[in-house]
C-alpha cells in the first residue's frame, strides 16, 4: 500500500506550472483535489511547499501561468485563483493535525536571522521548528511581513489573516525580536552558530534631478511604509508617480484611495517595455490612473503651494542586443506637469551598513548573489563562512514565491553548514488518492478561465478593501476541470488535448 501511495506520487511527469514555480507546488495535484471538492486537502498541498501559503494565495505574482499548457488551447489555468480557493475553503485543521505529529530534536545549535520578510520568515521556520536549531529572529520593523506587512497595500491580501499565518509560522523554536534593527553583525556572530541577512531591499534609488529633495517629493516605499503604518491618511490632489514597475502602479493605487482625484504614472521607457505585470498596471488604469511614457523629470521647483515637474519627452532612438529601447531626447520642448506629490519608484537597493564589511555588487545586492541563471548553491548563499543571504537582499526585487524559494534553501544550506542533512521536506497532505487519476470530465476547448470576481473600480477607489473577492466552491472546481494535468501524461494523454492537436 505504501510502495503503491509512492508510486502515485512519483510516476509522474513534471508539470510546466510545476517547473515554473519557485517553491516547486504540486499544481496539478492541488488542482485535482479542488476539482474532486478537496479544499482540505488541496490546503495541505500548498502548505507542504511553503509555511505562508495565505501569503501566497493571495499576492503571489504566479509566475507559472504563462508556461501553463492549458494556454496553448485558449489561456491558461487560473493557478493562482485556484490557489486561494484552497486557502478560502480548505480547513487547515487537517494540515495543522499532521503538522503536531512532526517532531525534531533540538540540535543545541543557534541560529541569528536578520529580517522577518517573507525570506527570513521561511528560513526561521525550518531552521526552528523543521530542523531544531534555536532561531533568534530579529526585525526592524514593530511587525513581521517585511514588504509583505509594510510595502504592500492592504487591498491585496486579508491582513489580520496574514498576521495569524506568520505568527503561526514562528511559533515553536524562534524567538522573535520585533523593534530590533541590527547594527553590530560582529556581535551577532559571536553570539551564534550561524547568521543569515534577509534584510531586503527597502531603500528607494534616489532621483538625481534639482528639487529632488524637496518635502513633497517622497521615495514610494517610505509612503507606502507610512501608509501601512497607518502614519498618513491623506494626499494633496494631484499625485505623479516616477517609475513604471509593480511598486510605482502600488503607489499609485494608494494614492487614489487616499483622495487623489489626478495620480499619472510617467515612465521614461515606452509602454511595452514597463516591469511592472499587465495585471498590476491594468488595475491601476480601471482605477483611474493616467500613464504617460516616454517622458524623464528634468527638475522639480515649487512654485506657490504646488510643485512644477518640468519634463523631457523621449524618443526610441535604438534597440539594444536584448531589443530594448535606447532612449534619447526628442525634438519638442521640454514640457512641464503641476503636481501636490511626487513619488519615486524607480528601483530598489539593500541597506547594508558599512560596519559590516559586507560587498555589494553594482546592482546594490549582497555578493553571495550567483552569477548564473542555474538555483543559487548552498557556498553561493554564503557571503562568508558562517554568513548566508536570502531573499531581495541576494536576489534585487522579486517576488515573494522567489523569497520563499530563497528562504528554503538558505535553511538548507545553512543546517549543512552545521552539521544536519539540510533536508527540509514535510508531508502534511493525506497519502495520495483519486486526484491521481486522470479526471474524466475536463473543460471543453475554448472554455475560457473562471473569471475572478473584482470589487467594482468605482467603490475601488474609496477604500482599502481587499480589490479580488476569490472564486466559490463551484467556481474553483469548473476552473479546476481546466487543467489537463500534465503531470498524469505517462497515465493518459486527454482526449482535449488529443482533439486540438488535430
Ligand atoms: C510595494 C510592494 C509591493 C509588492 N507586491 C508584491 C506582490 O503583489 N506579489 C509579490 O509576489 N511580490 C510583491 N512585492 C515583492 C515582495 O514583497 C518581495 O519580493 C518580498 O517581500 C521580499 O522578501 P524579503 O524577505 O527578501 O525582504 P523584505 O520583505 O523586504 O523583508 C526584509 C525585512 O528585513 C528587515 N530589516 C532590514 N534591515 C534590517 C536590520 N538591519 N535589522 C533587522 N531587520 C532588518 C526589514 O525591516 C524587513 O522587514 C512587492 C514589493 C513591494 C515593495
Ligand atoms: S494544465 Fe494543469 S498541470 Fe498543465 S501546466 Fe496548466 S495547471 Fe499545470
């Protein structure tokens, strides 16, 4: 019976969404069991790969949907959605059960974490409760979250729920220091076995025009930080944000809810070439938020009780080796933009104090960052023997799937450095069942994804309400029946599929 759950689990193919995934979650199983109405069950799935799966339901940025096969027929599974419901629905008792039956021995061992972002939060967990060292985890900030808890805005995720999870997830052998910014890393060591930085990228790169310094012009994330510190409840009128990623269109979108009835993203590339997700600068335009491209800030002056951006319009004047524009100035004059705000987006850096004696690379992230696209190895998270990264602070700005991934294997790399196996694995889903079978009914081709239901953009506009209400039961097991489960092929090739391919 044993040999035959094992087999269920292990002869099968690995699933684009799967490889896609910086945790690796099993999708197709998940999916499988939502599709048979085990929201329990596909709870505990999502839970095996990481300790925050609410986190991830809810903001993840599901770097997996594009390579979902299901795309190549009509658009692909809404993973992600499909995720949440788990959440939503699923009673994590059963995982929780499961989870008080694992017991690790103390290894007598103490560990230092620095920061309590989603990456530091992760490798607390394993450390402590998965491997038994003693965590000490020390965090700046009054709460734990890292950008989770102070960058993002609370339209995206239920806070107080994510409040339990990470509470939940440092509950046994870490002992948490919130209000306590680290400045002697040397101490620190002296006082551990081994340390790990998951400090981040909280500090704004600066914008280098005159006025830049002026009280009203103001890095994104120091006012999102205000904001979710509930320190600013109020904007003037007329908002510009500088920079056209997913922390400029977040900005934005608060600044809306704020009261802002004029807020323009300006971006000094053109429109396709934004980083930030089509989703993310999609809301903010259902919203109201203006976007105009191509156009960099030449100065900034007061002038009265309002700010005057003068401007530079840009033109494409090359493509470079990767085909991204080369901007140079265009031949109009330069124009000029009145604004209460300015906002700057325009990229992250990790705060690293010199005292450390600690190297950065040019792009501002700690050196232990792996020069290859491959998964960074264990000595390629160590910044220096007994020293490990994780998170944005190695990475740059990612994600927090990314800063999960990081956080796990930072807990490996670093209980090998002390002497453990590194092996972090729990099993808290039930032996596998039916959802390892083919299902017999799957969407026709052509049916299009379960839409999320969306908050109307005008009520949007006038609160911090959570903006993706998530699908019912039923809605998640018609999207469920979407996916043709690409991990079960060696079973069964679907007649679906069999019938696009002609
Ligand atoms: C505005 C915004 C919105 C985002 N939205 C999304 C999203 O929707 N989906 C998504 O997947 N990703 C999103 N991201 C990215 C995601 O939040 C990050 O990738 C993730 O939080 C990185 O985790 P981390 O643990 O590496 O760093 P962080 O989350 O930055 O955590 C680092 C922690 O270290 C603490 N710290 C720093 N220095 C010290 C010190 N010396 N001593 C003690 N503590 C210290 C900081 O206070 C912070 O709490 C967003 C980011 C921002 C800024
Ligand atoms: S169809 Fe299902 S198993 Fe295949 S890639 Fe999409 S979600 Fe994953």
């Amino acid at each position: 019976m044993v040999s035959q759950m094992a087999d269920a689990l292990h002869n099968r193919l690995i699933a684009p969404c799967v490889a896609a995934c910086p945790v690796g979650v099993d999708v197709p199983r998940y999916a499988g069991l939502i599709e048979r109405g085990m929201f329990a069950e596909a709870h505990a799935v999502v839970r095996e790969a990481m300790p925050l799966p609410l986190a991830c339901a809810y903001v993840c940025y599901r770097p997996c949907e594009p390579w979902c096969r299901r795309g190549i027929m009509e658009q692909p599974v809404a993973i992600n959605a499909l995720k949440r419901s788990a959440v939503d629905h699923g009673d994590s008792t059963l995982w929780r059960t499961r989870l008080e039956t694992l017991t690790t021995h103390p290894t007598g061992k103490r560990v230092a974490v620095v920061g309590g972002g989603p990456a530091g939060l992760t490798a607390a967990y394993y450390l402590g409760r998965r491997l038994g060292h003693a965590v000490t985890l020390f965090e700046a900030m009054p709460e734990l979250g890292g950008q989770l808890r102070y960058g993002m805005p609370e339209y995206k995720a239920p806070r107080d729920r994510l409040r339990e999870e990470i509470a939940q997830a440092v509950a046994l052998r870490v002992d948490v220091r919130c209000g306590a910014r680290v400045d002697d890393l040397a101490a620190l060591a002296r006082e551990h076995d081994a340390l790990l930085l998951a400090i981040g990228q909280a500090r704004g790169q600066p914008l280098a025009v005159p006025g830049a310094r002026l009280s009203e012009v103001q890095q994104a994330l120091d006012f999102l930080r205000e904001v979710n510190l509930g320190a600013r409840t109020s904007v003037g009128r007329r908002v510009v944000v500088l920079g056209g990623g997913n922390v400029a269109f977040d900005a934005a979108r608060t600044a809306v809810r704020l009261g802002a009835r004029d807020v323009q993203v300006l971006f000094d590339g053109p429109a396709g070439e934004t980083p930030a997700y089509a989703f993310e600068s999609g809301a903010a335009a259902e919203e109201g938020v203006r976007f105009a491209e191509l156009v960099a800030p030449l100065r900034i002056e007061r002038v009265g009780r309002a700010l005057r951006i003068t401007m530079q319009r840009l033109r494409v004047a090359a493509t470079d080796e990767v085909d991204r524009a080369i901007t140079a100035p265009a031949a109009e004059p330069p124009c000029a933009l009145e604004a209460d705000l300015v906002l700057v987006a325009l990229g992250r850096g990790a705060d690293v104090p010199s005292s450390w004696g600690v190297a950065l690379s040019v792009q501002g992230t700690l050196e232990a960052q792996s020069s290859t696209p491959a998964p960074l190895t264990s000595t390629q998270m160590m910044v220096r023997p007994g020293l490990f990264g994780a998170g944005e602070a190695v990475s740059g700005p990612d994600s927090i799937a990314e800063a999960f991934a990081q956080g796990k294997r930072a807990a490996g790399a670093m209980d090998r450095y002390l002497g453990g196996d590194g092996e972090i694995g729990e099993t808290l889903a039930p032996p596998p069942g039916a959802e390892m079978r083919m299902p017999s009914h799957l969407a026709h081709q052509g049916k299009a994804a379960v839409v999320m239901p969306l908050a109307a953009a005008a009520s949007r506009r006038a609160n911090f309400a959570l903006v993706e209400g998530g699908y019912t039961k039923e809605q998640a097991q018609a999207e469920a029946r979407r996916c043709v489960r690409c991990d079960l092929w060696r079973q069964k090739i679907p007649e679906v599929w069999r019938a696009q391919q002609g």
